[in-house]
C-alpha cells in the first residue's frame, strides 16, 4: 500500500484512532444490547473488549493511541455474529472466535 493515496489515508494515526474509537463505540452499544435481553455474560465480555481497548489511550493518556482498528474488526465481527445470530451453533461460533479475538487485543497490547 506504499504510494497509494488509499493506504496513505488508512495508515495515519487520526484516521485509526477514528475507525477504532468507533468500533469501540459499537462494541458497548452491542454490550447495552445485550443487557437489554438478559444476556448478561455475553455483554460482560462485550464490556471485557471495550475495556481492554482503550487501556493504550488512558495509559499514555492521548486519545490518538489506540490499537490499529483492524484488530477490532477481527475483535468486532464475532460480537456482531453473536448479536445477530438465531440459530445456537452459530453463536457457539461466534463465542469461540470472539475468545480467540479477545487473545489477539492481549496480544497486540
């Protein structure tokens, strides 16, 4: 992406702090939702995530330091399969990837 004028506007540092502020954004509202239903394990994970998000920004205290948002759209697609899903193999999937996902946010932190 070296050159492009698209991987030059995804690879700044205001543009990551955006899309990760707002997937982190997404992840509490989908924590709330599941509050809302009862289902209070899954948005306590929800809440987990949030969390360990924005631990870099509170660190370094900058709203810019954040984990690059790629990682929170691997976090975040499992939460939103989860949210979604009808069916219960579908959200054993979803809960076995979000665990995996939540490992990959340790990780990169």
């Amino acid at each position: 992406m070296d050159g492009t004028r698209l991987g030059q506007v995804l690879e700044t540092e205001r543009t990551n702090a955006m899309l990760s502020w707002a997937l982190v954004a997404l992840v509490v509202a989908v924590a709330g939702a599941s509050v809302w239903a009862g289902d209070l394990t899954w948005s306590a994970f929800c809440a987990g995530i949030a969390a360990l998000a924005v631990v870099p920004p509170v660190a370094y205290r900058n709203h810019r330091v954040m984990l690059p948002w790629e990682v929170f759209v691997v976090a975040f697609l499992p939460v939103l399969g989860h949210a979604l899903a009808t069916w219960w193999l579908t959200s054993a999937i979803a809960t076995y990837l979000s665990v995996a996902a939540l490992a990959l946010v340790l990780v990169v932190e």
